[in-house]
C-alpha cells in the first residue's frame, strides 16, 4: 500500500550503520530510505492562503472552519440536503455539524478533501479511535488550543519551515495589518496578488485612487498613458516593498490571449508588472486554467478548471528571457504541454498540481511526468491551504505520493548498477522541498536591472 501516515515511517529499518555517502544496495532499503527522507525533510510551501497570527481574522484554523472549507461545501452540496439559501444562512458551526453528518458519518469520507480532515485529526493527536464520530469532542479539543500554539503545532507536524501567504492590498483588513506593523512571524513570508489589478481595470482604478495613486482614469485607454502605467508601478514598487514580498502573482481564467495590443491585462504586464519584476528582481507567478463563478450559488466552491492557451506563457518567456515565471495550470489536459513548455525555456520554472488536481491519482500522474521530462528542476507541490491544519494532510498525502515515484525512478537507476546514497537523495528532496524555489529567487535577482 502506497499511502501511509507520516508517523508510520520507521527510521529503525533504515541502515543507521551506513554511512550517508555509501551506496544503498538493497531495494527494500532504499525504498525506505526515500520515505524516510521525504518524510521528514522540512518543506518551503510556496502558495497557501494562510497567514500569521498578526492577520487575526484572516488566519482561519480549528475543525469547524476545515469542514467549511470550500473543496468540501461543494462535495456536500451534491447530497441534496439543504438549499443554497438554507446552508448559506447558518453560522459556520451549523454549516460545519451538517456538512461532518453527510459527508463523514452518514458515508465515509473517501474523497481526498474529506480523508484530509482524517488525517489532519489523526495526525494532530485526536485519533478517532478515542474521539470516535462526536464532532463536539473535536471541538472541545480545539477549545483548549490557542491560534498561536496551534500554528506552532501544525508547522512542527506537518514539518513545513515556511509558508508563502497570499496578499492582497485591496483587502481593507489585510491592509490595515500591513499598515501598523506588518507580519511578524518569519516563518510566513509574503506573496503580492494582482488579479483584480490584471483582469478587472476598472474597479482596480477605483482602488488605486484611494490609495492615493494618481491614475488618470478608470478607462483602459489610461493605460496608455506613461504617467497612469507610472502610478501603476509606483503602487506595485510600494506594496511589494511594505510586505517584502517573494514574488508578484496572479491567477488568471485560461482564455487570456497575451499580448493583445490595446487590452489594459497587456498594458499592465508590458508596462507595470514586469518592469517592476525586473527592478526589483522579483519572479512573476502565475496560475492560469481558471473559470471563476460557473455556478455563484456555490461561492468560494463556485470555480471552474478550463483548458488554457498556453501561448501566454511561451510568449512571456520568450519576450521576457530574464524574468522568472513560476507557472501551474489547473487543466489536467494542459500539463503535459505545461512540461515540455519548461523544456524549452529554464525561466519557466513549474510548480505543484493546484486544486482539482490536488489529489492522490493526479500527483502520482503529475509528478511521475514531470520527473521524466524536467528532472529535478521543478517544484512537484504547493499545499494551497486555506485552513492552518490542512498543512498536515496535505503535504501527507502529498509526501507520500512523492516518494512512491522517486523510488520509482531511484529503483530504475539501481537496476542499471547506478546506486544512490542516503545524501543523494538527500539533495534531490532537499532541491525539491525548497531548493527549487531559492534558485528561481536568486535568478529572479541576477536578472535585475
Ligand atoms: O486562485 C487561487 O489562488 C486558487 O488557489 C483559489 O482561488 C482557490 O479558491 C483555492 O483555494 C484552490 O485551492
Ligand atoms: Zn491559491
């Protein structure tokens, strides 16, 4: 059986009298030996919509809020049970007891979203062999929590050394965190989200102005004015600078054409957006298949996958060769174009299985092709959390999944005589687990200017 807990890893079968830089020779050997490594190496999460505990509200956490999470609102609404207008109208404790009665006790929670909440659980202390099926008794364990230990119990659990938010200077609360002292905690680093920026001008405008940036008007047209594109970049230059973000990102519906002269999403990249990037050696990200409010009934469990043109990226990287471009789409039929697009030009660098994708068969397929096609030289997964303890599931799943295929590929090497150490694999998952990323920043650096 592939999948297993984190805990069940057994360091005792690995060879503790073999020297790190000595050749594995046994299979069943090495194949614990990955485990292990993937185990418990720490991960950089690069994508999480997670914050610290200075963001208060923002930070969501604790068993009611992961069974309102919006992967598993949607598996609930297809029960049938309640109306869209009687779910919406309870408080998230009404929402959370209906959606743990018909997706985990009335049948069991099989889907990835919902096994998710189980291992979180499980994995957190609170077997459900001693809690058994009471969502009150999980709620009485989480009482006794405090958001600021709890971050500090799910980062040492789920071994994640840092986390990368997602931040939105449009968003008046976040704002206003960012405005009296910012994000303490190192562990959380900052990430600058420009979607409405990119894809909604006219309301981005409105923002903008009382922010005090002095673009001429809420018409794409402005945007062909120097000094509107000035005001633009002054505010990007500001933000990422206030909130030290790593990267400049967005997620975009996969339609988007670039470059389309006259379109402000083309005056902004051109004009804004990569310039900054540039000058203050920062990568772009972008997340590009999404078809957001195919059914607005649903809210945040309302979006869409769709296929994207991929022509986007090719013509970024290849107008753009100094910039780096972090990319992961969401169609499961864009990836394997996705992966030989990487090939092609090495600032392109690929990042996790996003969303739907974000699923025990789809990482397993994933990641085996990436492997084969780019090596090393991409990042096989992101968690995406929305809720702090959903960092345990899903790098679990995640890191097990990612060790069946690397064993996969090591076990290949070793029929061919070609014998790793515990320090080569070492390397590779310490590459994967974050190395990746630092090389993307560092280039990102160098190609200032
Ligand atoms: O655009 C994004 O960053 C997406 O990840 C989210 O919009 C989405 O709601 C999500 O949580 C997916 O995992
Ligand atoms: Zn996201």
């Amino acid at each position: 059986m592939e999948r297993h807990a984190a805990s069940d890893a057994n360091p005792a079968n690995v060879n503790l009298l073999r020297q790190p830089d000595a050749p594995i020779e046994s299979l069943a050997e090495l194949e614990q030996t990955v485990r292990h490594i993937v185990l418990e190496t720490p991960v950089y999460d690069i994508h999480t919509h997670l914050y610290s505990a200075d963001f208060e509200e923002r930070l969501l956490w604790g068993i009611d809020q992961l069974l309102v999470y919006h992967y598993l609102t949607a598996e609930y609404f297809r029960q049938g049970e309640l109306s869209y207008d009687e779910f919406w109208a309870m408080d998230d404790a009404g929402r959370a007891d209906r959606v743990w009665k018909a997706l985990f006790v009335d049948r069991m929670p099989v889907s990835e979203a919902a096994s998710g909440v189980i291992t979180a659980i499980s994995r957190l202390g609170l077997s459900p062999s001693v809690y058994g099926r009471d969502l009150d008794a999980y709620r009485a364990a989480w009482a006794e929590k405090t958001a600021v230990a709890q971050v500090n119990d799910v980062l040492v659990t789920a071994k994640v050394k840092t986390v990368v938010m997602t931040n939105d200077p449009f968003d008046a609360v976040e704002r206003a965190v960012w405005l009296k002292g910012g994000c303490t905690d190192a562990r959380f680093q900052a990430a600058l989200r420009i979607d409405k920026l990119l894809l909604d001008w006219t309301s981005a405008a409105t923002e903008l102005q009382s922010l005090g940036y002095t673009v001429a008007a809420d018409d794409p047209s402005a945007l062909s004015q120097e000094a509107t594109l000035a005001e633009v970049r002054r505010f990007l230059r500001d933000w990422c600078g206030r909130i030290g973000a790593l990267y400049i990102m967005a997620s975009l519906p996969g339609d988007v054409q670039y470059p389309t002269p006259g379109e402000a999403l083309t005056m902004l990249l051109d004009g804004a957006v990569v310039p900054v990037c540039r000058e203050l050696g920062l990568p772009l990200a972008l997340m590009v298949g999404v078809r957001r409010q195919v059914n607005p009934a649903l809210r945040l469990a309302g979006d869409m996958s769709m296929q994207a043109d991929l022509g986007l990226l090719e013509r970024l990287c290849l107008r753009y060769p100094e910039l780096q471009l972090l990319v992961t789409v969401l169609a499961r039929e864009n990836q394997h174009e996705l992966a030989v697009l990487a090939r092609k030009f090495s600032n392109l660098t690929i990042f996790g299985c996003w969303w739907f994708l974000h699923t025990e068969s789809m990482i397993r397929e994933m990641t085996s092709f990436r492997t084969e096609l780019l090596g090393t030289s991409y990042i096989p997964q992101h968690s995406d959390c929305r809720v702090l303890e959903q960092l345990v599931n899903k790098w679990d799943h995640s890191r097990s999944v990612i060790s069946g295929v690397l064993y996969n590929k090591y076990a290949r090497l070793h029929q061919d005589r070609w014998l790793v150490s515990e320090n080569d694999i070492r390397r590779d998952i310490e590459h994967y687990f974050g190395g990746v990323f630092q090389q993307v920043l560092s280039r990102a650096k160098k190609g200032r200017g």
